[in-house]
C-alpha cells in the first residue's frame, strides 16, 4: 500500500490540510497585522480584499481590480507531515476575461525562512477552477509542527479576482 522513499514508508495517495477563508487576515509585507482599530486584519465586507458571499450563497475573498494586498493564515500541521516530500497548495479561483486569477504563495515551516512559489493560472475565465502551487521538499524542513502561508494576487487591473478555497495536500508518513 505504500511506497519507500527519501527514508520513509509513504501511502501512494495525498492527505489533505483543509484550511477556511475564514482564518485569512490581511496583512502587511512582513505578515504583521493591523492594531485593534484596524480591524486587526479581520476579513469582512468592508475590507480589501472582501470577504463576501456570491450568487450560490458561498463564501469568497474577492480582490477588486488593481487591489493585491496579502492574506495570511497560520495552521499546526499533523503528525504525519514530515516535510520530506513536495506540497501542493490548492486554490480555487476566478477571475474575468481579462486578468489571470494567479497567486503568489509564500511558507514558512516552524518559523523558519519565507520560500516564495507561483499558483499560475493558464487562461482567464470566470469560472471556478483549481491553480496549484508546487513548494519542494527541499524548502521543507523535516517534521515541522506549523505552516504559515500568506497569498498575494498578481497584478489585475481590469477584472476582480476571486478566491474560494485554499488547501495543502502532502504525502504523510507512515510510522512502524
């Protein structure tokens, strides 16, 4: 059932780390939030990017043309994750006919140093659909305990880009 490699025994198949729009912030640069008056970086209707519902009544980030301010979450991984493998980071998007719904996708393992990957998107298109993010196993630390990823839209100066749905898939370890 599974398979040996980089010195462990893996399954053949990814486990997920289903993350919320809802654990989003906005924030700056250097990941920092903003004081208590600001929100704190708390998404809403008011915010950019916006956190809104659209016509099926499900939840969106939505970044208004010419608007890409970063969105950063923080999540404890499972013990199963040991980081010897690439990750994927998964995220559905749309856009319009003009812009592409891509992404910049920063990480950082355990605190450690920011890698940056591109979710790029191969046509625009107003249709949900998937981008992915590869981050190498070698920008992975072994066993790390927590993930911090922050998302950046590229530059759009026509259409709205729209996020909804965020998460990372990896190859766990097997123990014996």
């Amino acid at each position: 059932m599974g398979f040996t490699g980089n010195g462990g025994t893996y399954y053949a198949f990814r486990k997920q780390l289903a993350l919320s729009l809802y654990d989003l912030r906005e924030v700056t640069t250097g990941g920092d939030v903003s004081n208590i008056a600001g929100n704190g970086g708390l998404l809403a209707s008011d915010t950019t990017p916006i956190l809104e519902g659209n016509a099926a009544e499900t939840q969106q980030l939505n970044w208004a043309s010419s608007n890409s301010d970063i969105v950063c979450l923080q999540a404890s991984l499972p013990e199963d994750f040991d980081g010897r493998e690439d990750v994927l980071v998964e995220l559905w998007v749309a856009s319009g006919t003009t812009n592409l719904a891509s992404f910049t996708v920063e990480s950082a393992w355990d605190g450690g140093t920011v890698v940056s990957d591109t979710a790029t998107d191969p046509a625009q298109s107003a249709t949900v659909h998937k981008i992915t993010a590869r981050i190498a196993a070698a920008d992975i630390p072994d066993s790390p305990s927590f993930l911090t990823l922050m998302l950046t839209p590229a530059a759009h100066t026509t259409d709205a880009i729209l996020l909804l749905n965020v998460r990372v898939l990896y190859l766990p370890k097997v123990t014996s």
